[in-house]
C-alpha cells in the first residue's frame, strides 16, 4: 500500500487528494498581462497615436526625464549625509537659537545645484540628523529657487532683465524663511514624520550608503511617478484657449500662472524658459510661476507626502502656495 504524506492543514486538495498550488506565478502574471495586450495591440495602438496620448507622453516624459537625475543626486547627497556626516556637525554649522538658523539654512540652499526633487531627500537627512524642522524646510524651499543653476537659466531666459533674477532670489528667500519660522512657530512634532533608515548593525559605511541610497530611490522615485502621471494628465486636459483668457485681468492671471505652476511640475532648471514664451502675462505674474513651481506642485506634493507623511503635505503644501503668491506679488510691486 502507497504511502502519502498528508497536507498541511488549510492546503487546498485536488479531488485525488493531491495539494492545489493556488499562488499567482510572476511569469504566469506577467503572461496575463501580456496576453490581452498583444490580442488588442491594434486599439491601444491607436489610442495611443491621438494627440491627447500624444500630449500626455510628452508631458510625462519631459517631467520624469527632468526630475530623475536631481532626484538621484538629492538622494547621493541625503545618503551622505546620513552615513558619512556626523550629527555635530549640524550643531556647529547652526546657529543654536531656531530663529537664526532657518535664514542661515535657506541661505544655504543656493549650494545645491539641483531642483526640488533633490532638495526633499536632503531636508530628510537633516531633520533625521537632528537639525530643526523649521530649517530643514527653509532649505527645502529655498534651494531649488536660488541655487546657481537656476538663477543662471533664469538670466539666459531673461536678457537684460536681471530685476527678474534679483526678484526671483528675494522672493523665494522671503518665502522659504517665512515658512520656516512659521513652521517653529506653529508646526507639531507630529505632523512630521520622516522615514528612518535602519541602523546598519554590522555595516561598512559604503554599505550603509549604497543601502540608503537603494531605500530613498525606490521610496522617492515611484512619488515622482506618481506625481509627473497627475501632471501630464491635467496639462492634457486644460483647454490653451484659457490662458489667453486668463491673462487679461491681472488678479487672475496671477492666480492662473501660480494654479499652472502647481499643474506643470516643472523642473526649476527649464521653468523660466517656460515663463519666459508666457508673453502674455505680466512679469509679476511671471514671477509668481518662477516661484510657487519649485516650492509646491503636483510632484513635491507627492514626493513631500512620501519622505515627510501625507498629514504633513495636506497642512505644508496649501500654506506654502499661499505664502509663495503674496510673497511673488510683494516682490514684484517692489522690484519689477
């Protein structure tokens, strides 16, 4: 008489008492997924050929291509920081009183010479490394506005207007400050919440680098998908008839370039050629896209929900966007 082993309890059996394997195979899921596509190839490649898709790839291309080399490098930088750069240093660059130091880190925001998606994960391993919350998020705002980069693409797309540089500097400097110190003032522990890496227990510091730097990629880089799919899909959709209407009064042509700013995400190293083709508009208008785009759009958002916690995006995002206008509209009634 054959001898069976008997199935684990809860296995699923086969009418002749065998174990049914019911686990989804990633071949046989891959297979599923293939399948229907080469049958329907001929639809989807249609679909696709419309200009609206057209459209849509374009933008979310352009945004993805932007974005990842900054947000790789942001994410060198915040590994290094994490692993190599010894928490002291922090207490000894910083001026110890909350107040002092938020100006002095965005200041120092224009050493970065990336965008927005770079900044996050280095304001990450600030707070992480224990600098106050309050100035790592100056630096956040400030260091993809006022870095060299930027400032230099923002002459080149302004000839002979270097009152556009100068303002764009002030504002977003004015800005970043403003909400630090309104962060110390009235932000809560418990809105902010970082990812933390674990220890390394038993790690080389290259180790622990390259095991950071695998952590923050994976986590910030599917937000940034995240963020250019919302983006490219709401810039396919707003009708090019709007802007030309939208320009006439300037109250709203203000607030139309700061909602565009929020729906393009784009780079803030090729936002003022944007700006630039918008003639349209008003230069305090103008200003008001050069600086609400590298402090809040759908992106950030996204990427500020991802490393920080979405309660903390929900309350930082609608009060940045409101501080980035009046201090955009401030700027240029002074200097444009």
């Amino acid at each position: 008489m054959a001898i069976t082993e008997d199935a684990p309890p809860g296995t699923d059996t086969s009418p002749d008492g065998s174990p049914r394997n019911r686990r989804l195979s990633s071949p046989l899921a891959l297979t599923l997924v293939l399948l229907p596509a080469v049958l329907a190839q001929s639809p989807i490649r249609g679909a696709l050929g419309t200009p609206l898709m057209q459209s849509w790839t374009t933008v979310f291309v352009a945004v993805t291509v932007q974005a990842l080399p900054f947000l790789v490098l942001g994410v060198l930088l915040s590994a290094a920081i994490a692993v190599f750069v010894p928490a002291s240093f922090f207490a000894r660059a910083l001026p110890g009183r909350p107040a002092l130091a938020v100006p002095v880190a965005g200041i120092a925001g224009a050493v970065l010479p990336g965008c927005e998606c770079a900044s996050v994960p280095v304001a990450g391993a600030l707070v992480r490394r224990g600098v106050t919350p309050a100035a790592a998020l100056a630096f956040l705002l400030s260091a993809p506005a006022i870095n060299p980069v930027v400032l230099t693409a923002t002459a080149v797309a302004f000839p002979g207007h270097p009152e556009m540089v100068l303002a764009r500097f002030a504002a977003s400097l004015l800005v970043a400050c403003t909400m630090g110190w309104l962060w110390q003032r009235l932000g809560r522990t418990d809105w902010l919440r970082p990812p933390a890496h674990g220890a390394h227990e038993g790690a080389t510091k290259g180790e622990a680098f390259w095991g950071a730097v695998r952590h923050d990629v994976m986590h910030a880089g599917g937000f940034l998908v995240l963020g250019a799919t919302a983006a490219a899909t709401l810039k396919a959709a707003v009708p090019a008839d709007w802007l030309r209407t939208a320009a006439g009064t300037p109250l709203v042509s203000v607030l139309a370039l700061a909602v565009l700013a929020v729906l393009l995400s784009i780079c803030s190293e090729a936002d003022a050629f944007v700006a630039a083709s918008l003639t349209q508009f008003s230069p305090t208008a103008k200003l008001v896209f050069l600086v609400v785009g590298p402090m809040i759009d759908l992106k950030l958002f996204a990427i500020q929900a991802g490393t920080f916690g979405r309660g903390f995006a929900l309350r930082f995002a609608p009060a940045t966007f409101a501080l980035a206008v009046a201090g955009a509209v401030l700027t240029g009634a002074v200097l444009l």
